[in-house]
C-alpha cells in the first residue's frame, strides 16, 4: 500500500501535508523568491515524508525550458576540446543539465548553423568556441537567447566571454625556456600573422614579446606554420627543421598534440629531451604525464572554463535575457614535468 501510494504522490498531495496552496507547492519547486522561509520548509518536509519526485519533463514543458544545453566546439579529433566536452558536461550535470554537444569541423558555416538553431528552442542556451568566424559575423549574434562563447576569435561578441590568457601563458613558457639557458626557441604551431586573433597568433604574439623583452632578436625561420595541429605535422616540423640546417635548444609546441610529435621525431633522430632540446607544450592533456619524458605544458584549467562557462549560460537562463559582453580570463598552470624540468634557484 504504501509502495502504491508513493509511487502516484501528486502536487495536491504535498500541498495537503504541508497546510498550503497546490500554488504555493508549485511556487516553491519554481523557486518563486518571495515565500517566507517557515513555508519553505514546511513544504519540503512533506516532499521528503511523501517522497514526491519532480516530473521534470512536465516542469521543463511548463516552463517552456528543455533542460538541456548546446556545447558547439571545432573538433572532437582534438584531445583538449574532447576533455573540455566532459568537464562541461560534468559541470552541466551537477547542475541539473545535460548537454548536446557539438563538433562543427572547423567549418564557418557550421558555426553559423549552431547560432541559427537557437531559433529552433532545441536547447536553452549556446556554449559557442568558434575558429572561423569574425567579427564580421557578430551580427547573427543578436539575440536574447543565452550564449557564452570560448576561445579568442571573436572578440566583439554580443556575450560574455571566457578565455585562456594565451599571451601570458606563452610569455610564461617563453621566459622559462630562457631561464633554463636557452636561447635559439623554435616555436611549432606559430604564425608572425597578427591580422587575425586566434590562438595561434596570441600564443605567437606572447613569445615574440618575452623574446624582445630580454633584448632577443626573433628569427622568422624559428616560427614553424603548420596546418592541423596535430601530432604528424609537429613530427614534419621538426624533421624540416633539421633538414634545413636549424638545431634549437628549446622547442615551444603550441598544443600538447604537436608536442607529443615533436618528442617523437627528437627522439627517431637521436636528439636528447631535454638535455640537447627542451619541449614545452600546451593544453596539459591526460597523456601529457605519459609521454616519455613526460612533458611539461600549460594548464588551462579546463575545469573551471566549463564551470564558468555552464553558470554564466544557467544564469541569462533564470534571469531570461542575454547577459553582458564581459571578459572572463581563466588563470593557467606553467605544470613542469621532465621534457623542461624547473630549473633550481
């Protein structure tokens, strides 16, 4: 009997047990701010007698909300952005969300179709890391529709916006490299082309500005492009240096992908890490402690970017407007490991 009747508690049931309006009941699940705290928990106290569950699918219809939130990243290929896609989806979880997640590509219009679908009511806000869009596209931006955006490529955006501090982190390895000696710093990944804001051209900018700070010339054929940052092409890189008559002392790899190639070829070549070339990377993926040596990277702290991410798309949610286009820089790690340990004072 009493499994029977705890599995068909309703609303009304709860509001009887607690001396209150089934209004009131429904106020308090819909966190209505202006109940006296005496009614707060009389009404919880019955919930929790009765054992009534919330039919949140009924709630969301009612609400016109989906509980669910859309992730839109460039490549799920990518390791950061596949454990940046978990920990947003760790964070969404503990908040009552799921989430939708996904991967556009690299592709522009994909990106653009991931803002036009907010149209649609599929989901109740947008995380948006775009790489191709400008800020000639703000203007699909518009809206009220909650939206959070990651990365550094569109600055102008109509939303907040959290980002990794790249400049300063790659300032950070920079001046490590040359605390430890070494002087001839290839960068894997750079680019000297500052017309476009992307991670590549920050992380860029961030070394050129360590180097010139300690009064060092930057060689242009120290500032390897690559195409995909992938572990293949940091392997290329590094093969086309040598074969070019280039022998750095210090390899700055601008993703941890392209790192792991860069240790790679080192190694198919016979050159010592670090002890002829030290190896720093970016991201400090799961494999990063791995790798043999292990390799020294900056931390993001992807957790707190998806924590922060998750609230701020939560919050235009329960307020019901987009919030403003403030800057919200996360601080990173400089994690030492044994491809450049930390040099003794």
């Amino acid at each position: 009997m009493g499994e029977r009747r705890k599995a068909k508690v309703t609303l009304p049931d709860v509001a009887k047990l607690a001396g209150v309006s089934v209004a009131s009941v429904s106020n308090y699940l819909n966190d209505y701010p202006h109940m006296r705290p005496t009614t707060k928990q009389r009404i919880q106290n019955a919930i929790d007698e009765l054992g009534y569950v919330v039919n949140e699918q009924a709630r969301n219809l009612r609400s016109g909300r989906t509980g669910l939130i859309t992730l839109s990243i460039p490549d799920l290929n990518q390791i950061y952005f596949a454990e940046l896609a978990e920990e947003v989806i760790k964070a969404a979880r503990t908040r009552g969300y799921g989430v939708i997640v996904e991967s556009t590509g690299n592709d522009k219009q994909r990106e653009l179709d991931s803002i036009a679908s907010m149209a649609r009511n599929m989901t109740d806000g947008l995380i948006l890391s775009p790489v191709k869009m400008s800020n000639d596209d703000v203007a699909s931006m518009e809206g009220d529709f909650p939206l959070v955006m990651l990365g550094e490529r569109v600055f102008k955006a109509p939303a907040p916006h959290v980002m990794m501090p790249n400049e300063a982190a790659s300032r950070a390895v920079t001046e490590h490299l040359l605390d430890a000696g070494c002087r001839t710093v290839a960068v894997v990944g750079g680019t000297l082309d500052g017309s476009n804001s992307s991670s590549r051209s920050l992380r860029t900018q961030g070394y050129v500005e360590a180097m010139r700070h300690r009064g060092l010339t930057v060689d242009p054929a120290l500032v390897r492009e690559v195409g995909e940052w992938t572990s293949k092409n940091g392997a290329l890189a590094v093969e086309r240096m040598y074969r070019e008559g280039i022998r750095p002392d210090a390899i700055f790899a601008l993703n941890d992908l392209l790192a792991l190639g860069v240790i790679s070829q080192l190694r198919e070549m016979r050159v010592r890490v670090p002890e002829s070339v030290r190896v720093v990377g970016f991201d400090d993926i799961n494999e990063a402690q791995y790798t043999i040596p292990s390799l020294t990277s900056v931390n993001p702290d992807r957790a707190r970017i998806a924590e922060l991410a998750v609230d701020l798309i939560l919050g235009q949610v329960m307020t019901g407007r987009r919030a403003s286009a403030d800057k919200y820089p996360v601080p990173f790690t400089l994690v030492y490991r044994d491809s450049s340990p930390i040099m003794s004072s």
